[in-house]
C-alpha cells in the first residue's frame, strides 16, 4: 500500500462551500456557518478525487515527526499569526476585497515571533525565501516537543526519547476489524503527521481515560481507511453520516494520487460533532505493550510502562482502557 499524505496545510473541502448568516454549531461565537453545496470543488476535481483514497479524518491535533538535533523527534503544530495591528488591517480588507490573496503582508514586521526552533510546514507558498501566510492569515508551522515542556505535557506523554518510541494507536496488523496500541520506533513515523488524541486535547471526544488518570495517543494520518463509502454525492454522504455505523466519524480526508489531501467534515453538511457513540469506540482494541526488549526500565509512571502491565490485554472499546498509576 503506498504511504498516504501529509497535513502540512489548510485542507479544502470536496465540495464548493457557502456562508450561512446563523450561529456556527462548529466554534462558539462564530455568526456564520460554513456549509457544502452540491457541487464538487475545481480543486477535488483536479486531484482526481474519485481515484482517492478516502480516510477517517479524527478529531485531535496534528504533530509531525521529524529530525531534531540528529534524531527524530516529535513536532507539534504552532502557526505564526499576525500581530493586532496587522489583523486589523487584513480583516479590513477582507470585509472591502473579499480576497484575501490580494493583501500584502510584511512577513518580517506583520507577525507574532516565534521559538527560534519553529519551522514552516512544508508545501506552503514562499516570496523571496520567506514562507507567506495561507487565506485565513496564518502561517503554518511546527516547534519540537521538549522532554519537559509543560505546555506540551500531552504531546511529551506519548514519545519517549530515550527509546526513540511513540505510543501509536492503529488497526492490528493481522485483524482489520482490531485495533491495537503499541510502541512504534519514531524512525518508521520520519516525515509523518500524526494525529494526537485523549483526554485534554479537543474537548475529548472519544472519551480517553479520566482526569485522575489521563490518557493521550497518536494516530497516522490514513490510518484508518474507509471502504464502503457511496458515491460522491452530497445527500449520499449526508446520509451515510446518519445512517451508517462506519459514518459515525468527524469527517472523511481524501488521499489523492498527487498528495493533495481533500476533506469534508460534518458541520459542512449541517450535522453536529462530537457525537455520543464514534465508530472508532465500536471496536474492540488489544495492548502490544513488551517492553522486555529494552535494555532498562521506563519511568514507572509514563504511559509505555502503564500499558506494558495490561500487555496482551483486549478490552471491547477504546473508552474501557483505565490506566492506574
């Protein structure tokens, strides 16, 4: 199978969108949503959507895994956003121009600073060797997850450097209707992005251990593959959201043959997210956690060793698993 895209970028819907002048179901205080028409965008046209590879878009934040200080490391999203007077100025020629690739922007003087470490993503437009900001006014990026960095505490509890491992959720190898949590060598995730999930990321909607006791995982993105979608038509993809036990997801991400990454999202069709019963806790998930091959122990409190203690372990949905310290 070959390897699926990367998100480096603002994905664009499948289909041509619209907005609505009502209170968004999406992001508090927003007055307006934005809604999918029936028609298919130019841009999922031109990436021949209908020879991609559809897959679960899940509801986390994205990482990327790349090298840092000669080994590979985990990166978490942190786009550069401009400065308030730079904003204002861009919002005010939103609301007079409507287009917001007519503005110009002074990459050195418009935006907030950044670690020194930050990195563009890749794929996004550059002038002059600088990188340029996408539509919305933001500039896509990552910084490195340090050890000890307390404001990535939850993206620090699923890697562990020493080992050069990554604490991944994923469809069982052999079983396709198991999942499986195993520690994964970060060298085969190099130039991945991974989606980060659990109890503090995104309001938890997948329901991932407790406060007392939380629990995050990293999940590849196209990982898990759809493979009884209908056909690309608006009301057939609304009704299988509704319908179908597989459509209980936030969305669908298309992988198209030249990289290009397509999505649709359920707020695009009027339908509401988070729901109580995902399909990913539909099915039954096993530990593969034997961390015996390691010449030491891990830290007695981090998330590998907890999981080695219920190693081999199957549990009927995601939600079951409780880890105890």
């Amino acid at each position: 199978m070959r390897r699926l895209g990367s998100v480096q970028r603002k994905m664009p819907c499948v289909f041509v969108t619209e907005v609505k002048e009502e209170p968004s179901t999406k992001r508090e205080h927003q007055p307006f949503k934005v809604l999918a028409t029936e028609t298919i965008s130019h841009k999922a046209l031109d990436a021949d959507i209908y020879s991609a590879i559809p897959t679960e878009k899940v509801d986390g934040t994205c990482c990327y895994i790349t090298n840092y200080k000669g080994k590979p490391y985990l990166w978490a999203r942190l786009d550069r956003k401009p400065n308030k007077l730079a904003e204002k100025r861009f919002k005010n020629f939103l609301h007079s121009k409507q287009n917001s690739k007519e503005f110009f922007w002074n990459v050195e003087e418009d935006f907030k600073p950044v670690p020194e470490c930050w990195i563009p993503a890749k794929e996004i437009e550059q002038l002059n060797g600088n990188p340029m900001p996408d539509e919305n006014g933001h500039i896509p990026g990552w910084v490195p997850v340090e050890k000890n960095n307390k404001q990535y505490c939850w993206h620090s509890s699923v890697v562990n450097y020493e080992f050069q491992v990554a604490l991944v959720l994923k469809h069982h190898p052999e079983d396709p209707g198991l999942l499986e949590i195993s520690a994964v060598p970060l060298s085969d995730l190099l130039e991945q992005t991974l989606e980060l999930i659990g109890t503090n990321i995104n309001g938890n909607p997948y329901g991932l251990g407790s406060k007392k006791h939380p629990l995050h995982l990293l999940i590849p993105h196209g990982a898990f593959q759809i493979r009884n979608l209908p056909a690309l038509e608006h009301n057939d993809l609304l009704s299988w959201f509704e319908g179908c036990r597989e459509g209980k997801i936030e969305g669908i991400v298309w992988h198209c043959n030249d990289g290009c990454l397509i999505k649709v999202h359920r707020h695009h069709l009027g339908l509401c997210w988070p729901i109580p019963d995902t399909y990913m806790n539909s099915k039954p998930v096993i530990i593969n956690m034997n961390l015996n091959k390691y010449d030491h122990a891990f830290d007695t409190k981090c998330l590998f060793n907890l999981f080695s203690k219920i190693d081999n372990q199957k549990f009927s949905r995601l939600r079951d698993i409780m880890l105890d310290v």
